[in-house]
C-alpha cells in the first residue's frame, strides 16, 4: 500500500510537461531559436522530471505538498504559456512551425 501513495505523482509529471512545453515553445520564438519540435519535448519532460524528483530526493518536498492547487496552477501556466504562444506565431514564425503543422 505504500508504494501505491506515489501515484500521486503521475499527473504532475504529465501536466508539468504540459506546462514546460509551451513555455519552451515561448522562449525559442521570443529567443529566434532554431530548435526541433523533439528537442523541445525531450527538454520538456527533463524539466518535469528534475523539478519534481529532485526536491523529493533530496528531502526539501514531501509527498503531501503535492496538492491539488499546485495542479491546477500548472494547467493555468499551460493555457496561459499556449495562448501568449499562439498569440505570437503570425509575429515570431518559427522553422518549428512547419514540424508542426506536419503532424
């Protein structure tokens, strides 16, 4: 029963990518970065993964500062990122795009 408390954590790495993305996505448009859609996600997830494990590892987070408000924060910081991204493709197009509409 222990292990399963840990569950917990899966929608924050899911959302977290959510988040991390977009706003990726908006530091390479503002930056002018040329950058591969797989780069971006690969980065994405890294970013998850190390802002959620590292501060469990290291003892400065426990399981229960991980609440449901902190969830919802960060699918407000993804609408949020995706919007100021999708307000400044016609202004700041990106080789990334084309990979994009691709898919």
């Amino acid at each position: 029963m222990g292990a399963l408390r840990w569950l917990i954590l899966v929608p924050y790495y899911f959302v977290g990518a959510l988040a991390a993305l977009p706003l990726l996505m908006l530091l390479c448009r503002v930056a002018r970065a040329k950058v591969s859609i797989n780069t971006l996600v690969g980065t994405a997830i890294s970013i998850t993964v190390a802002a959620i494990g590292v501060p469990l590892v290291c003892g400065w987070l426990d399981l229960s500062a991980f609440a449901g408000r902190l969830l919802l924060l960060l699918l407000i910081a993804s609408l949020l990122f995706a919007a100021l991204d999708a307000a400044l493709v016609q202004r700041l197009p990106l080789p990334l795009d084309k990979d994009l509409r691709e898919l």
